[in-house]
C-alpha cells in the first residue's frame, strides 16, 4: 500500500482543461497534435505557428514556423521537433522539406529535402542502449536518423555550443546538428527503426537490413517475406518486420534467424498499419475491412507475446488507437471511440497485460473530440466544445500539483459511474470560477512571443 499523502493516479487521474487561442473555424481545419515525455506541441495544418507546452507543467511558448513553409504534419522526439513543409518555389513547382526544431531554445536546427518523388523520407530517434561491440552506452549524444527518399540514411548529432554574449563574458548555449554519416543503402527502403547503434530498414525488395549506423556497415539481410517490407521496429533482443504478405516475422536481432511467423486471425481483408512495442509485448495494429465478423470498419489492437509467439489480446476500436500511460511497469492502450447509435465520443483506457477496459472518459456535452496522443503520465485530447477549442488533459501521474496558476484550470468533482466494476473518468470542463482567466491566459501567452 502506497504512503504517499497524495492518491495514486491510476485511482484518482488528475483532469484539467486548457482554453485554446484558436478561433473557431468551420469546415473541420485540419489539427497538428504529438507529445513526447518533455513537450505538447499543438498546430494547424498550412499555419506556420505553432504552441509549445512544456511537460508536467504546461507552460506555454509560441513557435513561430519559417515564412515559406506550410507544415503538414508534426512528429516528436523528446525537445526535437519535425515538420513536413511544403512551400511553393519560383517557378520549379512545390518543394517539399523538413524543418527541425530544438524546442527547448525555438531555434530551427536544420532543413532536410523531402524527397517525395520517390519514397516518403522516414525518421528515427534511437534511444540509448549498452552496446555489446563497443560495450558502453550509445549514441552518447542525441542523435536523429533519416532515410531520404528510400536510398540513403543519413545521421545527424544534436549537441549544445556556447557563444559569448558581451564583455562580461557571459556565454549564450544554443543548440547544433551536424551531419555524421551517410549510408548509401543497397535496397530501396520503405521503413525504418533504429536503437542505440542499430538501424533495420524494410525494402521494396521484400527483405530486411540491419546496419550499424556508426560504421555504415550492413550487418545482417533477413530473408522469408516474399513482397515489400512496410513495416518494422525492434527492441533489445528481437526484430519485428511486416509485409505486404499479410505476414509478420519475428527475428532473432543478433543471429538473423526468424524465430515466429505469427499466425492471424481468419480476417477476410485487413491491413497492417503499424507495430511497436511495450516493455513486455509486441503490439500490430490492424486496419480491417467490414466483413461477416466486423460489421463495420474496424482498428484492432494485436497483442503479441513476442517469446512464444502466442497472441494475447484483441482489442477493437472503431477510429483511433495508441500506446497510453505507464501502469505498474508495462505501458496501458487508449483508443478513441463513437457510439454508434448515441454518437456519444469516448476515449477508453485499456491494460494491455489483461485485455481489459480500465476506465473511459466522455468528450462531453457540446463537445468532440478532434486528435489526441499520450505519453507514459499524460493523455492529451483536444477538443471542440460550445464552438471553442481545448486542451483536455488526464494526468496518471502521483496527482501533485502543477505549479501554473491559470494556465490551467481542475475539475475533480465530475461524474464518477461504476459499471461492472470498471472505473469511468467523465471529461471535465472549465471550472466556472476559472472562465474569467481564459482571456488573461491568451493576452499572456501571446505576451510570450
């Protein structure tokens, strides 16, 4: 039993609400929302502004993009921002780029063509592992990889300089990327994932490549799909690829042997949208066709054991699905959900270990939700509600509290129901005495340009 004054989060999740400085806009404009475990970053598509919160406590920055882009996605590697522009170039037609951006100083660190001629540019940021070649830990520094247009994978190294300021001699730290290795690649590349020194990509060529991203050797080709490879992830010990077969494989990391083809339910037409992995599981969403046994277009959730091979879980969802906060030691699954026949929106928590429905929250009254994301503590939804834009956030975290004053605003006293013994957290809305702090909120955060 816990001793902490406070109650855990898994038994009391922290909600509160944050009012967006998004006028209304009919005709559903298209939302950027990611997180990592450091920020919250919050855009629209073709705006080149963006809003920056800084994790747990939500202090907010404004991003101001470069004029000539018009960004179309986002994607998050702890304070390191992605995002896929395109800008209408003199006469040559749109050019299309990746901007990089250090969210903790706002400085652009670099800008990467997009070579969407040929395959998508895909993105990796390695976490670090003990290396068993150079046996220590590696990248020593944050590293980001990209694999340009399908041939190339280049790394680039994220450190700090310092300059000096004045007379005093003060010194300023500003973040740098510098170019480290290009790896000219012997197969056309789909995919790719990367841990510590270890890159594995997935080829039009139906086989996977493991390469060693300090050196730029090819280290290992896995062989046994027999179309294109379009997915893959990788972990401590294993490989995780999937095809344009229907299959997925499981590959011994070191060794190269495949030790599962992992056996599908009778799905009559399905596709593979995405793996990754938990501490303890490997997780396939699925995207499958309305047939005799999903009556409608379905998402679901493939809970692997990836030791034995034996799947675990199924868990169903009707729109959207991602890996959501820490319980105990193994990460939970959020899904968002619409009723059918009340078109009431839901987000559900689910234990990945048990298959089973945790808890739920509402979108509420007058209110949809638009995107959301989650990280290990928080889960992040934003929202349309009375025709104005919010952040609506469940904090899973020991529910100590954070230190903005009305930056964001508590409800604890919303509707608890008890059905069959599972916990439902309704969505909380702006708590009334905090309504007149809305507008102080975004005359401050524009203060903060």
């Amino acid at each position: 039993m816990s001793t902490s004054s406070h109650p855990s989060g898994w038994d009391e999740p922290r909600q509160f609400t944050i009012p967006m400085p998004f006028d209304y806009i009919p005709n559903n404009p298209t939302f950027l929302l990611v997180c990592s475990a450091t920020h919250v970053v919050v855009g629209r598509r073709n705006v080149n502004r963006a809003y920056i919160y800084s994790l747990p406590t939500f202090d907010v920055n404004v991003l101001e993009l470069e004029d000539i882009s018009h960004p179309t996605s986002f994607e998050i590697y702890g304070a390191i921002l992605v995002s896929r522009c395109w800008h209408s170039s003199d006469g040559s037609g749109d050019a299309h780029r990746l901007y990089v951006y250090d969210l903790s100083t706002g400085e652009c660190l670099n800008v990467v063509p997009d070579d969407i001629d040929h395959d998508k540019t895909t993105i990796s940021f390695p976490r670090t592992e003990h290396d068993r070649v150079v046996r220590g830990e590696w990248p020593k520094t944050p590293t980001l990889v990209i694999c340009s247009g399908g041939q190339t994978l280049q790394t680039y190294t994220i450190g700090r300089s310092f300059k000096q300021t004045g007379h005093n001699i003060e010194e300023e730290e500003s973040a740098t990327m510098a170019s480290a290795l290009t790896i000219s690649l012997s197969h056309r590349v789909l995919c790719h994932a990367s841990i510590g020194r270890t890159a594995v990509t997935g080829g039009r060529d139906a086989t996977v490549r493991v390469w060693d991203i300090v050196t730029g050797q090819c280290r290992l080709v896995l062989i046994g799909h027999r179309l294109e490879v379009n997915n893959v992830c990788l972990d401590k010990a294993r490989i995780y690829s999937a095809s344009a077969d229907d299959a997925v494989r499981v590959w011994d990391r070191y060794s190269g042997d495949c030790v599962h083809i992992l056996e599908w339910p009778p799905f009559q037409s399905y596709s593979i949208s995405e793996l990754d992995t938990t501490p303890s599981y490997l997780m396939c969403t699925v995207f499958i066709i309305a047939d005799a046994h999903y009556p409608y277009t379905t998402l679901v959730s493939m809970i692997w054991d990836p030791v034995s091979g034996r799947l675990v879980h199924q868990i169903s969802s009707n729109r959207k699905c991602c890996q959501g906060p820490m319980r105990g030691k193994e990460l939970t699954l959020v899904s968002y959900e619409r009723d059918k026949d009340s078109g009431v929106e839901y987000l559900k928590i689910w234990d990945v270990e048990s298959g089973q429905e945790l808890m739920r929250s509402r979108a509420g009254p007058r209110s949809i939700f638009l995107r959301f994301c989650s990280q290990e503590r928080f889960i992040i939804a934003l929202a349309l509600q009375d025709l104005e834009y919010k952040l609506k956030v469940w904090d899973f975290g020991d529910n100590i509290p954070l230190s903005s004053e009305d930056d964001v605003s508590s409800n604890h006293e919303g509707t608890r129901e008890d059905n069959l013994g599972k916990k439902k957290a309704e969505g909380s809305i702006i708590d009334n005495r905090k309504r007149s702090n809305a507008k102080d909120f975004i005359r401050r955060l524009f203060r903060k340009r």
